[in-house]
C-alpha cells in the first residue's frame, strides 16, 4: 500500500460500497467530455481513443490524462497565478507519484512571476498539508515518507519495509521494459550499454510506444525553438526532465504515458487545420467506434501485443457485460498459510523470494519475505507443472 497512490486508496474504499463495478474513471471520463464540448474544442475528443484502454480499471492513469489536459489548457486560456496551478499538480502528484511534470511546469512558472512575495498564498498552505499528508501515509504503512526510494526509509520503526524488497524493487524495475524478450537472469548480467540497445532494439510494441513518445518531445522542442515558444519550451524541458528520471531508474513506458498526452496536446493547440478542427468530432467518434470493435472482438491476441497488460485481460463480449462488467480472475493456489495466483508464484521463482503471513489466523500482522532454498523451489515448480496439466485437461 505504501507505493499505491490516493486514488487507489480512494478506489479500494468505495469499490465494496458505492462503486463495485468500477465507474469511477468513467466518470472522470464523462467530465472531460462534458468540459470539452462545454468549450466547444472538440479538437480535444482525439483524447477519447486512449482514455477507452483506462475507463474501467482501477489505474490512476486517466485522472492523471484528463487533469493535465485541463490544468495545461486552462493555464493557456486564462494564465492566473501559478499558484493556483501548483496546488493542482500536486493533487495529480499523489494520484500518481511519478507524475511530476507540471509541479516542474507550475513551479517554475511560480517562480518566474516571483508569486512567492506573497507569503499569505492559501494554496501554498494547502500544497504543503497535502504533501504532508502524501508524506504521512507512507512512513504509517511503510515508515518510507517516499516509498519506493530506499534512502528516505526510517530503518529504526520496526514495520520499516525490508532492506530486500527495495533491491527487488530496482531489478524488477530494470526487468521489466524486457521482460518479453530476454530472462531475468539476462537482463541482470548486461551492461548499460547492452541494456539501453536491448531497451530501444528489441521487437516489441513496448519499444515503439517508448520511441513514439522521445521523437514527439524532441519534436515539439525544436517547434518551441522555432516559434521561440516560451511555454512550448518550459514546458518540454519538464517532459525531459521526467523522461531522463525515467530512463536512470525504470524504462518503462507506462511511467511516460502523460508525456504522450502533454505532447499530443501541444501539438493539438500548434495544429490548426480548418479540415480538423471541423471534422475532429466525426473523426473522434469514427476512431472511438474502430478502438470499441478491436476491444469487444479480442482483435489483439497476437504475441506482439501480449506485452501490453490492458490486451491480456481482453476476452469475448457477452451481452450481460453491457450492465455488469466481466470478471477474470485468476486461480489462487494455497502456499502454506496464503492463497496466491500462479502468476505471483512464477514471480516468487524468478526473484528467488518466498512470502508467507507472518500469523495465519490474523492478515492484519503482516507477511514476511524468505529466501528460497532448493527445496522450497522444487515444491512450487510441482505445483506450477500440476496446475498446468489441469489447464490442458
């Protein structure tokens, strides 16, 4: 829980309650549209095609998506003070951590109109309370105010995470981008000259999205330069700045999602072709109807896509899904003292790590992580091989 953002925790408290099918992100997604055609920039309905993959599940991707856009859009319309603008992105920070564009953006901004002469700025209070808050949560649940970063963690509370799972953390971080194309132990003895030519070479959708979203930043720098752009530039500077923290800690696309989005606005504001603009609500709707058929008739099942998580859960339409959404879950398969599904078992022999409730009878004491020796190996491999051979029947 300590690596989970607010908007998870907003989500795990209404999911039994008020929200069990999900519709949270559905709603967020029916404000965007309800802002867009409210100021008539339909331009912006192309946005539409990539909220589809996020409207039912329980990431924080789209109120990260749709709260950029808006921020962005709104700071373009109206340019109030910065201020205002930060208390907001640091909202979008604890929905989703990693989302540090715009307290770049906003910060500076706030420094450049020099706002901080004003000491009495209320959203400053906020912003401050707000990130104690953020602070607060992770040292109660993890005692790591900024979990996962490993020197932050107060190793004298005694529910301090263990030293173990932050190295587990940084390699699987580094597993990951590949982990469609190279093993565990591959990836751990290359250097980073063969890891970043493994990253940016190897045959997988992963490496087009990565490549897709550098070539549209550096694109929308060199418009910045060009129409000497201040905001285009700021702007993309931050976008840079996140996609360099990226690449040094964990090449993972998803983390670069709201860059695609922040780069694909400002192009949507530089582009301003009359055929567009007039047809961009057909062309929307045209594009939401083909992404709609492709998802409902599972057209992505071939390997190049499995890599991709939101294509692995895609399964046949019925028609009782039209009210009540699909639910596929995985078999769990009992280990000692904890139920766990096979593919967190095939993740425990890859990382060589044996976890167990630290007392059965009550969850709220913990789990614990093991080493694995030999033979406790041997057991989840028969139980994988079982479990497998079940399946084929």
């Amino acid at each position: 829980m300590a690596q989970n953002s607010f908007w998870h925790i907003l989500q795990a408290s209404i999911n039994e309650t008020l929200d069990i099918y999900y519709r949270l992100n559905f709603c967020i997604f029916l404000i965007f549209n309800l802002y867009v055609f409210e100021l008539k920039q339909k331009k912006l309905l192309i946005f539409n095609l990539i909220f589809l993959f996020f409207l039912n599940t329980p990431s924080p991707d789209l109120p990260v998506f749709v709260l950029s856009i808006l921020l962005i859009n709104e700071y373009l319309r109206y340019k109030n003070k910065a201020s205002d603008y930060l208390f907001y992105a640091t909202i979008l920070f604890v929905i989703k951590p990693i989302s540090i564009i715009l307290i770049l953006f906003f910060g500076i901004e706030y420094l450049r109109n020099k706002e901080y002469k004003s000491l009495k700025d209320k959203n400053l209070f906020l912003l401050v309370f707000i990130a104690l808050l953020f602070c607060c949560k992770g040292i109660i649940v993890s005692a790591n105010p900024l979990f996962p970063l490993e020197f932050s963690s107060i190793k004298g509370l005694e529910w301090a995470s263990p030293q173990h799972l932050y190295e587990l953390s940084a390699q699987n971080g580094k597993f990951i981008p590949l982990k469609d194309s190279f093993t565990f132990e591959e990836v751990a003895r290359m250097n980073t000259t063969e890891y970043f030519q493994a990253i940016f070479f190897q045959s997988s959708s992963r490496t087009i999205i990565f490549l897709l979203i550098i070539c549209l930043t550096i694109f929308n720098l060199l418009i910045g330069f060009y129409k000497k752009n201040y905001f285009i530039k700021s702007l993309i500077f931050c976008c840079i700045v996140k996609l360099l923290i990226i690449l040094i800690f964990s090449n993972q696309f998803r983390f670069l999602l709201d860059v695609l989005i922040i780069d694909l606005l400002i192009i949507f504001k530089l582009v301003n072709l009359k055929i567009f603009n007039k047809y961009s609500e057909l062309l929307s709707l045209i594009f939401v109807y083909i992404t709609s058929f492709i998802l409902i008739f599972s057209i992505f099942k071939g390997d190049y896509f499995k890599n991709i998580k939101s294509f692995s859960y895609i399964r046949s339409i019925n028609f009782d899904q039209i009210l009540i959404p699909g639910n596929y879950k995985e078999n769990e398969l009992n280990i000692n003292n904890l139920n766990i599904s096979k593919t967190k078992l095939e993740k425990f022999l890859q990382y060589q790590i044996y976890l167990q409730q630290i007392d059965s009878t009550d969850v709220k004491k913990g789990f614990y992580f093991e080493k694995m020796d030999r033979k406790k190996r041997e057991k989840i491999l028969n139980i994988l091989k079982e479990e497998q051979k079940k399946q084929v029947k």
